[in-house]
C-alpha cells in the first residue's frame, strides 16, 4: 500500500515554492518551480506516490488549482486570514510557508475554504467586469456634467443623459470652447459604449442555463432584481455551505466584529472579512426594496422608530440575506407562509368561559 503525501505550495505569481512530507512529518522533496501549466502538469505526473495538496486563497491560486486538481488525491485551499501560523511566525520564507501549509495538512489543521467550479468562476467574472463596466459609464457621465458646469452651461440634469437631449444641448451650446465639445462627444461615445458593453454582458449571464431557473427563483422575491439575484448566484455558487441565516449575513459584510474575552463582550462596527461584491449589492437592494415588499417596509419602518437609517437598512439587507438563502436552497419560489391558528384545547375553552363569566359579573 502506497503511503500518501503531504504538499504544500507557496504560490506566488512567477514562482511556487512546494515541499513533500510524509505523515510523520519527514520532508521528501522541496524545490521550486516555474508558475506555467506545464511545468505544472510535469511535476505532478512525476510524483510517484498518492498525494494530498495545499495552498493559500490568492489572486494566483485559482489557476493552479484547477491544472493540479487532476492529478491529486485530495486539493484543497486554505483561508488566508485564517493562516495565522504563517503570519505570526518570526522567520517567514517561501521555503518555511510551505512546508507549514504541509503541516497543517497533514496534522488535519488546516482551514480549509470554499472553492467555486470553473464554470461559476468564469461566469462571476463576467458579472465583476460588468461592474467595472458600469462604474466607467457613471464616470463619464459625471465627466460630462463637470465639463457643462465648467463651460457655465445650463442644463436638465435628469435628461443630460438621455439622446435626444444631448444632441439638441450639442447644437444650442454658445461661448463654449471647441476642446469642450470635443470633450463631451467624447465622454458620450464612451458612456454609450460602456452601456452597451454591460448590456450584453448582462444578457449573455442571463442565457446561461445553469443560471436561468434559478435567477427567476430568487426574483420572485419582491424588491429583487436581475442583478441582485445574479450577484447573489454567482457569488455564493453553493448555498449548502451555509448551514445558517448568521453564516451567510457575516460572508456578506453584514454582522459586526465580535469579541468576547474574560466575560466582557464587545461589538465592533461592520467586520471588513467579507465578500464586498455581495455587501454593496445588498446594500443598495436594501435601499429600494422596501418600496416594493410590504414585509420589508414594515421592518424598516420598525427600526426607523429607534432613529437610525442605517440600521434600518442594515436590518432589511438581513432580511433580504434570510430571503434569498431559503428560496436558493428550497429550489421552491418564495412564498410567505401565515401560520394555522392556534388549536384550542378543553383546558384553554374553559379558561375562556371562565373570564367571559368574570367580565360579565364585573360589568353588572
């Protein structure tokens, strides 16, 4: 029977620093390799005996987990802010944070993280270029308000945007420099092509089949949107890995820091350990939603009674977390249940007569 191996990869963006050990703890192998799928794939079909690997969540390891995945037994990427024995030790290399990340793995220590499918990871990455898509297209906008404003141009800033208007502004601009108006054809055929650009991005994400049922699922809950129930899709891939409604809020930004020690409890303000695409998305769908859902409105209204906004937004983006994560993992459309009127028993009918009886004589 084969023993099986323990490695750790340091993985870096030119290099990947790797070491072999055994179960006891014995170092086999170490080296470094070039960070190129064939390197990769020559290295890992080299290795003689069954292996189990590890590696630290970056920018870089998506890539590298996907070309080894393969070839190993076992795969598996570790929390970075939860690798604490590597940046607290005193003497840090490349050499030494690999053969901890094998430590760890082998002595079953190791906080593991989720990793999303290729296939999701391709689609989330269209959802955040979008994003940056959309942020360029308010950038020129505001870019073509400044330039009037500078200019000392009036104009309607609610239909600034809009085709026909501009064009009409175009033609009746006087005293305005040709450098301006070359500068606000500019940033309209920009803005113009980054409204397209998210269009379809928009479009190709909805025509996905893994994505399409399960989007009108989460739009059946009133107050959410396409992009609100895409965000949440691609960004949480799996809604099991959640095992409650508090796990889910903390992964979206929406819990405070916690911490307890020697009896004495604290809370911080909202914990920066989170996922921001999900964070600002839910956040802003918090804002609008309680137009549309009275549920909703009535929470907020409830906590705007305490006299804070904010709060109360952060209230209904929890509800709206509780929403979503009942209707992903019941496959089922959202639906508001009204619990069954409370059974009457022998016991609790004469209790009834008895007070009915007491207010009459009182009455009398």
């Amino acid at each position: 029977m084969n023993a099986i191996h323990y490695i750790g990869l340091d993985v870096h963006k030119k290099t990947i620093s790797y070491c072999i050990k055994t179960a006891d703890g014995r170092i086999v192998q170490e080296g470094r390799l070039e960070a190129q799928r064939t390197v990769l794939r020559r290295w890992a079909m080299s290795l003689q005996q069954p292996w189990h690997g590890a590696m630290e969540a970056t920018l870089f390891s998506a890539w590298i987990y996907d070309t080894l995945k393969p070839h190993a037994e076992k795969l598996v990427m570790a929390h970075p802010a939860r690798m604490k024995a590597i940046t607290a030790g005193k003497k840090k290399s490349d050499s030494i944070d690999a053969r901890t990340i094998a430590d760890l793995l082998r002595c079953n220590l190791l906080p593991v993280c989720y990793v999303i499918s290729a296939e999701m990871r391709d689609l989330r990455r269209l959802l955040r270029y979008r994003n940056l898509v959309v942020h360029q297209s308010v950038r020129m906008q505001n870019k073509m308000a400044g330039l009037l404003m500078e200019s000392g141009t009036a104009f309607i800033k609610e239909k600034l945007h809009g085709k026909k208007y501009f064009s009409e502004l175009m033609e009746s601009l006087e005293e305005v420099p040709e450098s301006v108006k070359d500068l606000l054809r500019m940033s309209r055929s920009s803005m113009e092509m980054f409204e397209s650009a998210q269009k379809q991005i928009q479009k190709r994400l909805l025509a996905e089949p893994v994505l399409q049922q399960r989007v009108e699922r989460l739009k059946s809950i009133r107050g959410v949107g396409v992009i609100t129930a895409l965000t949440w899709a691609l960004e949480v891939a799996d809604p099991q890995r959640f095992s409650s409604i508090a796990d889910a809020a903390s992964y979206c930004g929406l819990t405070a820091a916690f911490r307890s020690s020697a009896g004495k409890q604290q809370r911080g303000p909202i914990s920066k350990q989170r996922n921001a695409w999900l964070q600002t998305v839910l956040i802003e769908a918090a804002k609008l939603a309680p137009r549309w859902n009275p549920q909703l409105a009535a929470l907020h209204a409830e906590q705007l009674k305490r006299g804070h906004a904010n709060r109360a937004t952060l209230q209904v983006a929890r509800k709206l977390v509780a929403y979503l994560l009942a209707v992903d993992k019941s496959c089922q459309p959202f639906q508001i249940l009204i619990p069954p009127p409370p059974v009457e028993t022998k016991a609790r009918k004469k209790t009834g007569k008895k007070e009915q009886k007491a207010i009459a004589s009182a009455a009398a």
